[in-house]
C-alpha cells in the first residue's frame, strides 16, 4: 500500500461559469518546478473539449471528460480518466477542474473514497468567483454556484481588474460571511493565481445542498468520427436550464477574424470558448456575456468551439458561425 507521503497532492479548481478556471491553471502551470510532473483533469458541460486544447502546449499531461458532470454514471467517466493520468504521467501534483455548471460534492467523494485514499491527498482547494457575477439572481440562486464556494477553503475574487471598487468591496462583505469561515479570501488580477495559496491539507468543508446533484445524462461517450471524413460536426447538451452547442472543425477551415469576434461578443452567450484558426493565426477566444478575451496560440490539430447560453437556436448559429469562415 503506497504511504501517505507518496500520495499526490491533489486540488479542485472550482468556479462558476466564465470565473477564469482554466486562465488560472494556465498561470499555476508556469509555476511548476523544474523536474515535477503535473496533471489536470478537465471536465467540460459541452461534448467539445475546449479547456484541456488550451492546456495541452503547458508541458504538462490533460486529460478530458467532456459531456456533463464527470461524476456521473456512477463516477465511471471520472475514474477513467484519473487512472489514465495516474497509471501513465505518474504526476507528482494533480489539479481537478469540474464543468462551471456542475457539483462538487460527488468529486469529492469520489477522491477521498476506496479507490483513491492511498493514492491521492486531497490539498486545498480554490473557488474562483467573478464579483460582478454577485449582481445576478441567477447566479446566487444556483445550489451548485453555492456548494462550489462551500467547499473551497481559498476563495478568490478572480477578475478583480475588471471590477469596480464597489463590486470588490461586495465581494468581501459576501465572502467573509460564510460559515464556516475560509482559511483565505483574496483578490487576483488576469489569473495569477500563487501556487503558494493552495498549499496545505484541505479542510473538508461541508457543501451546503449535497442531495441537488443531478446527473447531466448517463449515455456513454461515444468514439468521435475523423474530422477528414467529416469536417464540421456539432455536438449538443442540455442541464440545469442550459444548453451547449460545440463544433469540432477540420484545420483547413480558416475563420474571418473579425467576423468571428463579433459572434463572440453576443451578450446572450452566458460562454463562448475555442481555440480557432483564423485569418489572424490561431487563436484562443473565451467570452463571457459578450466580454471577449483573446489570446494567440500554437496551431491546433482542428477548430474547437463551445457555446453555453439558456436560449440557443441551433441552427441559427451554426449558420452564424458557417458565414464566418472560409475553406483555405
């Protein structure tokens, strides 16, 4: 049986939907030491994997769990992927990060569980918020937004260039009344997110509705076909009100640069995610209700996009995003 010493150290990057998960990883894993190995763990609500193409240049092992919440189907999807990462990068870190829309009661369970005891240490763990997002119902009315938060001994206010000093200082009223109190509450700027601040055992903090888990589906993730036999292919899911629509697109497909960051910039899109080739190189694209971030990138193998909003006509947009490329 593998010491307590030897377990990896393992920490959930929580947060809801466009709080800058996946910016802050990028920024941890510059911060990894020479000689370590790490791994993530990406889970996605939509059936295109976006966050784990961003991840892949980091010099570290991705693996992905697209389609809901990996805990579900009795926690199968989850499992296969940590035994990928464990059995085959042999990590000496592990970070964890579940879909924005998703429950971290069962993620829990799942690494503190029989399987995974002697395997992996649970280490702090960080929820990500956005304080802006403090001004919507929606937001404070989700169970899972709140049990993300609950769990999270650091809890960060992640987009703090972006905000008001009204709207930091709503941020620090709301987070210092939880109970129980968080070991650390703090501000952050474009992701830097200090590795330091996650160091340590976790607390176990206690989720506040553990029985509003739902199972995004139970279907089995089936093999993907070549993007040379078929080069544009949409994928769609459904859950807690929302619907995403992803797009795998073969390379040769060239994006209009400006026509791509209008259909970006629709304020009805609660996310807009990829990594695209356009006519300006390739690009990372994340915005969040309108506000768009872009970031250039090495080539990809294909064209991925993620679409998350609670009103979405298919069709229309696929033949929004059809009017905004070209074949090279």
């Amino acid at each position: 049986m593998t010491g307590t010493l030897a377990r990896i150290p393992t920490h959930l990057v929580l947060g809801f939907l466009g709080a800058g998960k996946t910016t802050a990883i990028l920024n941890l894993m510059k911060q990894k030491p020479a000689g370590e190995r790490w791994a993530v763990l990406v889970n996605e609500f939509g059936e295109v994997g976006i966050d784990g193409a961003m991840l892949s240049n980091q010099g570290v092992a991705v693996k992905e769990v697209p389609g809901g919440c990996m805990c579900c189907v009795s926690g199968l999807p989850m499992q296969i992927g940590l035994n990928s990462l464990i059995s085959f990068a042999r990590p000496d870190r592990l970070f964890i990060e579940p879909t924005g829309l998703g429950h971290p009661a069962q993620v829990i369970e799942t690494l503190t569980g029989e399987f995974y005891r002697d395997v992996l240490h649970l280490s702090t763990s960080v929820c990500l918020v956005d304080p802006r997002r403090l001004e919507d119902e929606r937001v404070l009315a989700s169970r899972q937004f709140h049990d993300q938060v609950a769990v999270a001994e650091l809890l960060v206010a992640s987009k703090a260039d972006l905000c008001t000093p009204e709207q930091l200082a709503r941020f620090d009223t709301w987070a210092s009344d939880w109970k129980p109190a968080k070991r650390r509450i703090e501000q952050i700027r474009e992701g830097q997110l200090p590795l330091a601040w996650l160091m340590g055992e976790s607390d176990r903090l206690p989720p506040q509705f553990p029985e509003t888990h739902h199972h995004h589906h139970s279907k089995a993730q089936a093999e993907k076909p070549s993007l040379t036999d078929e080069p544009w292919q949409t994928y769609f899911n459904t859950g807690d009100g929302y619907t995403s629509m992803g797009w795998r697109i073969h390379k040769d497909t060239v994006f209009d640069a400006i026509a791509l960051q209008s259909l970006a910039s629709n304020a009805d899109f609660e996310r807009f995610k990829g990594v695209m080739y356009t006519s300006d190189g390739w690009w990372m694209l994340n915005a969040v209700q309108g506000t768009l971030t872009l970031l250039e990138t090495e080539p990809a193998d294909e064209s991925r996009l993620e679409v998350i909003s609670r009103t979405l006509d298919p069709d229309d947009l696929d033949h929004q995003l059809r009017a905004a490329c070209f074949i090279s």
